[in-house]
C-alpha cells in the first residue's frame, strides 16, 4: 500500500482524546500512512478561517477515520447533525462527514471509516438502538461506510484502510454508490 493521507474527525471532549491519541498514534507511527488531522487548536479564529483550513485538510486526505463516539450519539449529537440552512454552523463532524463525502475535481471522494467507540454496535441501521445521524443512514452512505469496532480497528487498521480506498476507488471510477453528501438538502 502506498502512502495514504488519513484525516481523523472526532468529538473533542475529554473523554475522547484517549482514543484519539491512540488512533492518531498508530498513524502517525505507521510507514505508509500521513496524518492530515488537525493537529492544533483553532479555537480564537472564525469559522469561516476554521472551515477553510478543515476543508483544505480534508481535501488534501484520501481517507476519513470518523470515531464515534457515545457523546456523538447521545448528548452531543449538535456536533454531527445539521442545522437547516446552515451548513457552517451546523456540527463541525457533519461538516467534516459531508466534506469527506463530495466528489469534485478539486476534492475527490475520501474513503470513509466509522470506528464505533464505547461499545456501540450497529443493529439495524442504527447503533445499538440509538439512532445514527441521517448523513450516516442514508442507505447509499451506509453501504459506502466501513463500519468497525474500535478494538478491531486498532488491531488492524491498515485492513480497514485498505477497505475504505477499495471502495473509494469504486466510487471514483465506476460511480458504484449514489452517495449524498448533502442529505440536509433532500425533500
């Protein structure tokens, strides 16, 4: 495998930064992997400067490592869902989902890989009974999504990597899923 370009998009609470740093370790300590995440706060610059330098990240990647996170799927879903007609305030991990998403020229499609941290599993289009966010369900995403346990994911990520990019490939040349990075826009 050759060099791939992983951008990691997490909620950044506390208790998150653990699996983080774990995941963010195995690629920056891996020879065939380059960590596009963001590596600094932000925080004091307007969103527009912060989308800016997120999107340019996120288009410079190949692959999207989403970790989701028990905060992300109960009382911090503000930061993956989308507030109608306001795709910049709306959650940055949406925003980061829907970027990893498009497929333009300029930006191609990212491989997409859902680690379920917390012990969430996905039972019927949803994670262990809690609903996921719409940019996750819509059935074209979900089938494009590598889904995986956290504990498998780190024993093995270059397996889900690979997965991720064969799809991403698919995607690329034979348009194999009709993906909708925008689902906020469907009627």
């Amino acid at each position: 495998m050759s060099k791939v370009t992983c951008f990691i998009s997490y909620s950044h609470e506390s208790t998150n930064m653990n699996k983080f740093n774990r995941i963010n370790q195995l690629v920056n300590n891996s020879t065939s992997l380059i960590n596009y995440s963001e590596r600094e706060n932000k925080s004091n610059f307007s969103k527009e400067t912060i989308w800016k330098y997120l999107h340019d990240r996120i288009a410079g990647s190949s692959c999207t490592i989403l970790l989701y996170t028990q905060d992300l799927a109960t009382y911090r879903r503000d930061k993956i869902d989308y507030i109608p007609g306001d795709f910049l305030n709306s959650g940055w991990v949406y925003n980061e989902i829907s970027a990893s998403l498009r497929d333009w020229d300029d930006n191609r499609i990212n491989g997409l890989i859902c680690v379920l941290c917390d012990g969430i599993r996905l039972v019927s289009n949803g994670a262990k009974g809690l609903p996921l966010p719409r940019i996750l369900t819509v059935r074209e995403n979900y089938e494009y999504i590598v889904w995986v346990p956290y504990e498998d994911f780190i024993n093995n990520p270059s397996r889900y990597i690979k997965e991720a990019l064969r799809k991403r490939e698919e995607q690329i040349k034979i348009r194999k899923y009709d993906i909708k990075h925008d689902p906020h826009n469907e009627r």
